[in-house]
C-alpha cells in the first residue's frame, strides 16, 4: 500500500534540502509512540536514549549530504544500503538464539582473525572497508559489540529505506534488490558462523564476516549488478 501510494503521488527532487526533511520525517514517525519500538529493538533504544538518538540523527544528516553531494549519490546511496545491511545481518544473526551457547567461542575465534588480519599488512584495504561501514569498531567483538551494531544498523536501515522509497528510487515489490541482497548476505553469514562452530578446533582465528564475505563471488556480483544498474 506505501509503495501504491508513492508511485502515485511520486518521489521528492533530490536536493539536500529534501533529504533532510525525509529524514526528519522519517524520524518522527517512528519515534512517535510505541508502534515502532514493539517492533524494532533499535527503535526502543533510540526512544530511552536521547543522547544515542541526537547522535545518530547528526551522524545520519552528515552522511547523506555526503552522499547528495557525491558526483553519482544514486550509486553512493546504494553503497551506503549494502554496508547497512552487512552490518545489521553479521550482527543481527549472532543474537539469534541459535547461536547463543556459541557466542563466546565466536567472540574469541573472530578477535583472533582480526588481530591477525591487522597484523597483515595484505588485509588493511579490506580492514579499512569493515571500519568505514561498522560504528562501533574500535570495541573488540563480544555481546556490547553486537548490541550496539545491531541497535545503529537496525535504525539506520529504516531511514535509509524510507529515503529509498521518498527521494531515490522507485521500489518494485518483485524486483526489490534490498531484500534479495539482504536475503542472500543472510543466508552467507548463517552458514559462515555455522562453520565456525563445526571447526572450533582452529586456534588462529576466524576473519571478520564482512571480510570472509568478500570473498565470496557470488554476493560480490551481487553487490557489481546493483551497484551498477542504478535508477535514476
């Protein structure tokens, strides 16, 4: 119905001027009353903490006047999308019950492959790409670590869709690349973690998820389709 609804009426100018005003829009429609908060544990968050909240809405104007300003800010807002999303997934999935009675041996197997992967100088220009799409990535992973990523991305998510569907593209229900992207990354990070589980013998450590995931051809000709099949 959203969606009939945009088509109809149709889609804001991109100006820097509009975006901020979406987002604020954005903003106070979800924090107004409980509605969203009942759904989104992010949300919830956000509405007990006023300085976590005034943080993000800076962060968020900041970044999307970055990316207005970018010399193609359709391609950049969609690269913006796909470190969202492998952010709330790679930290969304680790919360899971599933792997609860897990999570520590996870904790350790993935500060061991970070370290040596900082000690590797082969892997800082990916080290580099984890840092510039995570928040909180100067704190070592661990259950704070995945609460407060998973609490950023999850809200992040919301205005970067609602920003999607008001100003940047027209979003079709049977060709909706957000969710088949976020569908198949999920389906990767599930798997990788598994593994890690079945091979808790290894004692040098597991990379980041964001880094073993780039490795893998398929979600990286996802991510070249997307990126390069912009709708203006």
């Amino acid at each position: 119905m959203f969606r009939k609804f945009m088509s109809f009426f149709g889609r804001d100018e991109l100006t820097e001027e509009n975006v901020i005003k979406q987002i604020h829009n954005c903003l106070d429609m979800v924090f107004r009353g409980d509605y969203f908060a009942k759904k989104y544990v992010g949300v919830e968050a956000f509405q007990k903490r006023n300085d976590l909240k005034n943080a993000f809405i800076e962060y968020i104007e900041n970044e999307m006047r970055r990316i207005v300003a970018a010399d193609n800010p359709y391609r950049e807002f969609r690269e913006k999308i796909i470190k969202t999303i492998k952010v709330e997934v790679i930290n969304g999935v680790l919360l899971r019950e599933e792997f609860e009675y897990a999570r520590d041996r996870i904790y350790e197997t993935i500060n061991r492959g970070i370290k040596a992967a900082e000690d590797n100088e082969s892997f800082t220009p990916a080290m580099v790409l984890v840092t510039q799409a995570e928040r909180f990535s100067d704190q070592p992973w661990g259950y704070t670590k995945l609460v407060h990523e998973s609490t950023w991305a999850e809200v992040e998510g919301i205005v970067l869709r609602h920003l999607q569907v008001m100003v940047f593209e027209r979003v079709r229900k049977d060709a909706d690349w957000w969710n088949l992207y976020h569908q198949a990354y999920e389906k990767y990070v599930t798997d990788f973690y598994r593994l890690m589980i079945a091979k808790a013998e290894i004692t040098e450590g597991f990379p980041h998820p964001m880094l073993a995931a780039m490795g893998n051809e398929s979600l990286m000709h996802m991510e070249e389709v997307i990126l390069n099949g912009v709708d203006k």
